[in-house]
C-alpha cells in the first residue's frame, strides 16, 4: 500500500487539453499539385500544420476555427522520364487555423435550451483560450490576411481514402 501512495504522490495532475491552435502532421498529396497526373512523387510527403483541436465543456459543443490564415509551401515535385529523375518545384496551398472557440456542434439538436455565453460579462464556463502561440518565424508566414470561417465543421481527414475521396484517377487506377 505504501508504494501505491508514493506512485500517486508523484504522478503529476493530468490538466485538460483546452480547445486551441495545435500543430498537426497533414500529408502532401499528388492531387494539391496536379489532379490528372499521377506520375510523380512530392517532398517532402508531410507538412505541419496549425489546427484547433481540444476539448469542450459539454458533448453539445466541438472546438472549431473561427479565423483561418492560407498559407503557401513550395514542395520538390520528382517524376522519372526515361528512367531518370526530373526535379522540379511545385507550390501548395495549406489552411492554418489562427483562432478556435466552442461551439455547438452540427450534429446536436437545435434547441434554444443551450446558450453560450457571449459577453465576457457573463459567467463562462469556457472562455475563449489565449491566442494561439506563433511558431518560429521560418516556418510560418502568413501570405493571406486571416478571414473568418463561416461556423462549419472544420476539414479534417480522418483516414488517407477520405483524403482522397475527390481524386481524379486515370481510366487504367479505377477499380
């Protein structure tokens, strides 16, 4: 019993991962270069992105982006032409959440019995987080003003065939 509360005593106390910007992994694809050409690879494969995610005080609600930022990577594009490499350069197109909140989400009723506090006057059981921390200037150059996001459903992928559900395959890749 002795150890059991030293574990304890030592195990530090878990905090709430709150809803705000976070860096994620989102992968490079073909289709963000050229859409009827599938005779290339792209470097690097993966990029950071900044994207909300977290928690919320209640299942009614979902942390999305408010604010938007589109940002601009050039990527090495490689395709094989008579069994040699031609190197060139290609540039992507990235969304960057800028500024998350809780709102109710999409798949909950309607209903007017929930309300969330706008004023900061009012007693907010989640109050909007602190703005996001910027990442090392190199990496993160903003090339468009933020705009606001209409409150929707922020575009995440869940698996690589949602990625590419829009794709367009030539005649010889469709199943």
């Amino acid at each position: 019993m002795k150890r059991m509360s030293m574990i304890l005593f030592q195990a530090p106390l878990a905090q709430q991962a709150g809803c705000k910007v976070r860096i994620e992994v989102m992968e490079v694809t073909r289709s963000m270069v050229d859409r009827r050409n599938a005779n290339f690879v792209l470097w690097p494969s993966c990029v950071e992105v900044q994207r909300c995610s977290g928690c919320c005080n209640s299942r009614l609600l979902q942390c999305i982006p408010i604010v938007t930022s589109i940002r601009y990577l050039q990527v090495m594009k490689i395709q094989y032409i008579n069994k040699s490499p031609q190197y060139d350069k290609a540039i992507i197109s990235v969304e960057d959440h800028v500024t998350c909140r809780c709102q109710l989400s999409s798949s909950s009723s309607s209903s007017s019995t929930v309300s969330i506090p706008r004023s900061p006057s009012q007693s907010n059981p989640n109050p909007l987080p602190s703005p996001p921390q910027k990442p090392p200037p190199s990496s993160y150059v903003p090339v468009s003003p933020p705009r606001p996001v209409h409150p929707a459903l922020p575009r995440t992928h869940s698996s690589k065939a949602d990625l590419h559900r829009h794709d367009d395959l030539k005649h010889n890749h469709q199943p």
